[in-house]
C-alpha cells in the first residue's frame, strides 16, 4: 500500500486516455456488466451489499451510503435521486475527471443505484464549468439510451429510469446538498433547514437520496465483486479507496486514487513527488478549503476519516489535498480562502452573511501591512457565533457548514502561528505609524471628536448637529 496506487474506479481511465469515455471501449471494458448482475438481484439486496462494504459518501460528509439508502421511507412514491457533480471546494477536480473521462461508470451506478432505491427518475447535477464534461456525459447519456441500458424496459428487466443531466450556474452552495435541491427546482441555491431531511423530503418534497459523482462511479465495482472484497481493504470504518487531488507546491500535482489509511507522507512524498525545488513543508490542508490546516508533524497520520476528524480536528472533505511550502505566507493563505468564502455565502443566515464579510476584511488588512496587534483575537472573538467552539466538527449557527468553514482558516492561524502572528502585526503598526487618509474613503478620528470626513461628496459630522449638507474642511 505504501507510496503506490491502488486503482479501482480510475483504472480504466488511465489505461485508456484516448477513449474511455466512448461506450465501444466502455462496454469492452465490461462496463454494464455490474448492472445486469444487479438487475437479477433484489434491490433489498443491493443495499445490503453496499452497506457492508462500508462504502462512505465522498462528497465530503462521509456519510455511510448504504444506511442513507435504508432511510427512505418505505413504500412512498415518487422517489428521486439526486447525483451532486457541482464539486465547488477549491482545489477539488476529482469528479471533474470522472464525468469527463469516465461518464459509462457513473451512468452504470446511476441505474444500479436507482433500481435498488427503486426509483425512476434520476439528476445528474453537474457544475456548469464543466463544459467538456457536460458534452461527453450528454453523449454518454444518449449512448446508453440508444443501447438499451437507460429508459424504459432496461435490459428487458421491466425497470423504467429516466436520467436528467442538469447544468448548475456556479455556486458554492449548489454543494450542499439542501441547496442542490433547491437549485434543481429552479429557485436560487441556498440551504434548506433539517429536518425534515432529503431522504424524507427532497426534491419536489419528494423522497430524495443524494449521492456524490465518486461514490456512484463506486458502485458498478461493489456489486461485481462484492461487498466484503471493497470492505476488506481500507482502515478502521473508512473502507476502500479514495482519489485524493492533491496540489499546490508539490512535484506532481493531480489526482491519486488510494487505499484509505495510506499516510499523508505517503501521498505527498512518495505518489505527488514532495515539495517542488525541493523546498521544506510549510503546511498543507487536507480537505479542502474549509477544512483546519496540518503541519509537517501530522505527515504520517493516516488517511482515515474518523481518525482524521477526532484526533487532528479536521477532515478528508471533498478529498482536496493544498500543499504550501515554506516561503508561503499563511495569513495570505487565510485572506485569499475568507475571500472565497465571503462571496461564496448565499446570505440566508446571518452569522455567516455578515461574519463572512469581517473575516476576509479583518485578514486582508493582516496580510497587507495594515493589522492591528489585537485583530487575531478579534477575529477568533467574533468568529465563535460562526463556528462555537472554534474546534472541529464545529458547533452551528447557520444551516449549512460554510459558515463555520469560514473560520477554519483562522483558526489554523491561531493553531500554529498565534505568537508570530501577534509580534507582527505589532511590527506592522510600529513601522507604519499614523497613516493619514486622503482618499475621502474613511474617516480621519480624532481624539475626543467625531469622526470628520474630508470629501467634498460626503455630510461632515458634527458633534450634536445633523449632518450638513456638504463637506468642510
């Protein structure tokens, strides 16, 4: 396992890069093989087949993707699935790889999935960047209906499934998978409060399962091989393989398709080559963005969902590894994430919608020469409404996780960095003194008095009067 791939779901993509996405070479790959053997099993079946491999949602939750399967409610009609494509978490471009280079995979688990919920409609959501991906999957789409393995009477099993590829328009939060049913619907993506959760009341408050584009591609390879060959590999409850993409200041940046419990050392030494130019290990975050940052003492934890999450605070997320050497800065690290995040928030809760905002502002001012000795207090001060307890999983003020992701950057800063930070920004207020402001963009305060703005657009503030009508100076 140590410093090597273990291929299961990304073999045949790398094995045929000209064509794996044409289903001549798909199907002489046995692809579809999977969906006739599921076709002949009861849907009771194939669920209690997925459970015990262990198989994990890969979107980020890592929810068991059995059980979540089970939690539909028996016998209520219509039923939908859902399959999450948006992938918006910076530096995350594994499923982008699959629907562009693998999309028979992902249709094959589509239709197995859907035959063991017993449902007959079906979502592709795919994020509307994914314009190669969109053609080849449309492509894949009409491919499979024309030979018989989507639509009605698939195979001549009698099982009827309609599939719908379903472009988003760019947003974070399309993500979540609240805010993807709303966007499905046709209303702006935001979060939905639960419960009642989807696999009660979904799409069109439907019963709803949502699954992510790397746990479907999943399933075609559980069900023809079995349930206890996936969960015989991988550690602890996290079973099987995961692709990792790793980036940033390392050799060989991309995707790494691993047995779980291999090491962080493992993938970024051994598989993406280590840090470029041979430079040292500054930090690196291990799950996306919103996840809290590791340092080079945490290199040989392993790749291990719960462990990751208990013992180091974090989280494997949406499996997007950001590797920095040491010449990089972590607070502009922090500002430039607070920044995505602050125009990603949708608005609908409050914490996030304004703490978002203080975040980037009160980091960008860090980074740039202009932070004040307190503002890493400041920030970890208010940013607890956004994530109580500033640890991980963290507590909730909002309906969705980005409003405590937001902190996960500064709470990283406070983590390793909080001393140095502190003396900077000292240094920082020492060297550059009072800095006067000309632009009429801020106001000039002066002990004991009101702020006066010097602008000829804006009221001048008077002490005990109302503002005037123009500016004096």
């Amino acid at each position: 396992m140590a410093g090597r791939e273990t291929r299961i779901i990304t073999k045949f993509l790398h094995e045929h890069p000209d064509d794996s996405w044409t289903i001549d070479a798909a199907i002489d790959n046995g692809a579809y093989d999977g969906l006739r053997k599921a076709l002949g099993m009861a849907p009771g079946d194939i669920v209690a087949e997925v459970t015990t491999s262990g198989l994990r949602g890969r979107g980020g939750a890592g929810f068991g993707t059995g059980q979540k399967w089970s939690f539909l409610p028996k016998d209520v009609f219509p039923r939908y699935l859902a399959v999450n494509g948006d992938e918006g978490e910076p530096s995350t471009f594994k499923d982008h790889m699959l629907v562009e280079r693998d999309p028979h995979q992902l249709i094959e688990g589509i239709v197995i999935t859907s035959y063991a919920i017993q449902c007959h409609q079906a979502f592709i959501y795919l994020r509307g960047e994914f314009a190669l991906g969109a053609e080849r999957v449309g492509q894949a789409l009409a491919d499979a209906y024309a030979r018989g393995f989507v639509g009605e009477n698939i195979l001549d099993s009698g099982f009827d499934l309609e599939i719908v590829l379903h472009r988003g328009a760019g947003s974070y939060i399309a993500g979540d998978e609240t805010g993807l049913l709303s966007s499905l619907e046709g209303e702006r993506a935001m979060p939905r409060i639960k419960p009642p959760f989807p696999a009660v009341q979904g799409v069109y408050a439907a019963p709803t399962i949502v699954n992510n584009v790397e746990t479907m591609s999943t399933v075609p390879h559980i069900i023809n091989r079995g349930g206890e060959w996936y969960a015989s590999m991988g550690v602890n409850r996290s079973t099987g393989t995961r692709i990792f993409s790793v980036s940033g200041n390392v050799e060989r940046p991309g995707n790494y398709e691993v047995e779980l419990g291999t090491t962080f050392r493992e993938l970024i030494y051994d598989l993406a080559g280590g840090i470029k130019g041979g430079k040292g290990l500054g930090f690196f975050i291990p799950g996306g963005a919103s996840s809290p940052w590791l340092v080079e003492e945490h290199l040989d934890a392993p790749l291990d969902m719960d462990s990751v999450q208990s013992e180091l605070k974090t989280m494997l997320g949406s499996g997007a590894i950001m590797v920095y050497d040491d010449t990089v800065d972590p607070l502009l690290v922090a500002w430039r994430i607070a920044k995505f995040f602050a125009h990603e928030s949708c608005g609908k809760c409050t914490p996030c919608r304004e703490g978002s905002g203080w975040l980037e502002r009160v980091l960008y001012r860090m980074s740039h020469g202009y932070g004040r000795p307190d503002d890493l207090d400041l920030i970890l001060g208010f940013g607890n409404n956004l994530a109580p307890g500033l640890s991980w999983p963290p507590g909730m003020t909002t309906i969705c996780q980005l409003g405590p992701s937001t902190m996960s950057p500064a709470v990283s800063l406070r983590n390793y960095w909080y001393d140095e930070i502190k003396d900077r920004m000292t240094r920082d207020a020492e060297a550059r003194g009072e800095i006067p402001v000309r632009s009429g963009t801020e106001p000039t305060i002066r002990s004991g008095t009101e702020p006066t703005i010097h602008s000829g657009t804006e009221p001048t503030l008077r002490s005990g009067t109302e503002p005037a009508g123009s500016a004096a100076r």
